[in-house]
C-alpha cells in the first residue's frame, strides 16, 4: 500500500513538472527558453514551441490524473483478512 502511494506522489510530481515546461514552451520565445528544456539552441527560429508545449501539458495532465489515481487506490484498499 505503501508504494503506491509513493509512486502516486512521484507521478503527480512528474505531472506537474510536465504541465510546467509546457506552459513556458507556450508562453516563452525559443531563445528565451531555459537552458534544461530542448530547442532553446535553435539560432534561426524566433517564435514560440506550440506542438511541444501542448504535447508537453497534455503528457503531464495524464500524468497527474494517473497520480491522483494512483494515490487515491492506495488508500481506499483495505485487508480484511482473507
């Protein structure tokens, strides 16, 4: 029971992680992109990262709704003993 609720927590934390980066892949211009994030090299394209900010947001809402699942599963199991 223990480590599903540990892997819960994990992959809502990788969830939200994935929700961040995709928000600054939308809201954020390829040379102004951290340097941890792909596609911040890119010297000749000046505009923003749509496709892989919305893949990115949508893998991390995924994520977080399997965490949220994850950790609500472990709580509600219980041994009765058989």
């Amino acid at each position: 029971m223990r480590g599903r609720l540990a892997l819960g927590v994990v992959v809502i934390i990788l969830g939200l992680a994935g929700i961040a980066v995709g928000v600054m892949y939308v809201t954020m211009s390829a040379h102004a992109l951290p340097s941890f994030i792909p596609g911040h090299t890119v010297a000749d394209v000046t505009g923003k990262r749509d496709k892989r900010g919305y893949a990115s947001f949508l893998i991390g809402a995924v994520l977080l709704v399997i965490g949220i699942a994850l950790a609500v599963t472990s709580r509600r199991r219980r041994s009765y003993g058989f």
